[in-house]
C-alpha cells in the first residue's frame, strides 16, 4: 500500500489497539476505495490527505454544524473532492449518485441469504 496512514493528526484514522475501526461496512470499502485508487494512479495520497484535512478543518470551524462527527463521512466526502478535481467524475455524478444510494432502504446490502443453497444456515448446505 503506497497510501501512508498517519497515526495522528486530524488526518489519522480511528483505530483501537492499533488497528483500524471501522463502524459501519460503508466505512472500510470507502477506504479501501481512495487507497486502491491512489494506488492505481488515480490521484497520489497527498492529494486525498490535503483533501481530508480541509474536509475535516471545514467541520470543525463550521459554527453551524448540523451533523455529527463522523470521521468516514468526512473520508467520503474528500474521496469525492479529489474525484472531481482530476476530473475522474463530474460533481453532478457525485450528487446524482449519492441521491440514488441515499434512497435506498436501509440494510439493502445486508439481506439474509439463508434460502440461497451456499449459505451454511441452508438445509441443502454440505456441513
């Protein structure tokens, strides 16, 4: 991984023990999303940190902050700016796309697969 995590900082990741949390099963596959980019080419890892840093220096000098912390939102939104500035998506994509996944229902990818015959809770599943 070209991608150099800071252990502290307003860039830092949330860790425990010293590995990294992560929360919600959106949060690990935004950052496996910028440092898999990074590593392909697409923009270099000082581009996201600068854009996470500001990301997260915006939120906290916002006198109005209308939504919690969240250190991976915060990561989302920066992968976004970074996409747009080397014009890998245009800023109308990004909206368009976030309004879509937004209207989905909650735990839309975390249905219960029990009926399909690979699931181990199946009763043709080979135990």
């Amino acid at each position: 991984m070209s991608a150099t995590l800071d252990i502290e900082g307003p860039a830092a990741p949330p860790r425990s023990n010293g590995e990294l949390v992560f929360a919600e099963p959106w949060e690990s596959r935004a950052f496996g999303m910028a440092v898999s980019l990074s590593d392909a080419g697409v923009f270099t890892w000082p581009e996201f940190k600068a854009a996470l840093i500001a990301r997260i220096a915006a939120w906290e000098g916002s006198a109005k902050r209308d939504e919690p912390y969240s250190y991976y939102g915060l990561w989302l939104a920066a992968l976004e700016d970074v996409l747009t500035s080397v014009r890998v998506v245009s800023t109308d994509e990004v909206i368009t796309r976030a309004r879509s996944l937004a209207r989905r229902p909650s735990g839309h990818d975390h249905r219960d697969h029990s009926d399909h015959p690979n699931h181990p809770d199946h009763p043709d599943h080979p135990h």
